[in-house]
C-alpha cells in the first residue's frame, strides 16, 4: 500500500502545492486538504487540516506550504504527536527525517524553487528515522506533549 500524504497550504503556497500534489500522485495517496486558489487566505486553517489527519493516524504524512513554511509549522507542532519541521534545502529535509522522525515537512513556497521541493520532498520521504540517540529524543519530545496536555489554557 502506497504511503498516504496530506498536503496544504495557504495562498501563499498554493501553487507551488499543486504542483506538488501532481508530482507526489505519481507514487503516493495524496490528500490534498486545500487551499484551492490564490485568493488570500489563513494557513492555520489547513496546517490544522493536515496535522488533525497526522496526529489522527489517517495519514502517513503530511506536508504544508505557506510564505515561509513558518506559521504552518506553528500551527501543526499543536498537534499531538504532530512533528513539523521548516526545512530550506535538501539537507534540512533529510536531517528532518534522520534525526527528528519530522512527520510533517513544512516549506516555503515563495522562496523555494519547484525543482529543490521536489527534491526536497523526495528526500524527506526516502530518509528513514535514525533511532538510537535520536529515539531517546523523541521521547523526551513525547514526555513534554503529554505533559503540556495536561495543562489548560493558552501560553500567550
């Protein structure tokens, strides 16, 4: 069974999205959680989309696309057991796998060319999770999520 991908974005990240959306449904199951035009719109909306079906388990993965990538990945790191991560080349994107088991790629799509996304992509996609030391990591990530769960109420 092919790897189920979520993808979204805001207006800012929507063409570059569904160019991507074409190149993943190649190989992948791509949901493509929106948006659908460039008319300006709010990324917390579809970061939220995309990190719900992650933490949710009805995803593999996801990827989110904005200006910078940065406020998708605000947003998704919300999530329980949601860990987004802004990537800027091919190296970040694979490191993002490696080491921080990212399971949701968060990218800019005004800064960023297609051809380095896709490349992007791929090696995120490719790059298995280290473990070992990296493992004890994650889990101490874990250990605060459960804990902030607990606690109610806004940080601001």
């Amino acid at each position: 069974m092919p790897i189920k991908i979520a993808i979204g974005s805001d207006h800012g990240g929507y063409l570059k999205k569904k160019e991507l959306v074409s190149y993943l449904a190649g190989g992948y199951k791509v949901v493509d959680v929106g948006c659908h035009s460039e008319d300006s719109c709010d990324y917390p909306d579809y970061a939220g989309k995309v990190a719900a079906l992650v933490s949710a388990n009805k995803v593999d993965k996801g990827i989110l696309l904005c200006g910078t990538g940065i406020g998708m990945s605000i947003t998704a790191n919300k999530f329980a057991k949601v860990r987004a991560a802004v990537c800027w080349n091919v190296k970040t994107a694979g490191l993002a796998s490696e080491h921080n088991n990212a399971n949701v790629l968060c990218l800019s799509g005004r800064f960023i060319p297609l051809n380095t996304l896709k490349k992007m992509v791929k090696k995120w996609i490719a790059t298995p999770f280290a473990g070992g030391r990296h493992l004890r990591r994650i889990n101490k990530i874990r250990n605060i999520e459960k804990k902030q769960a607990g606690m109610k109420g806004s940080r601001d």
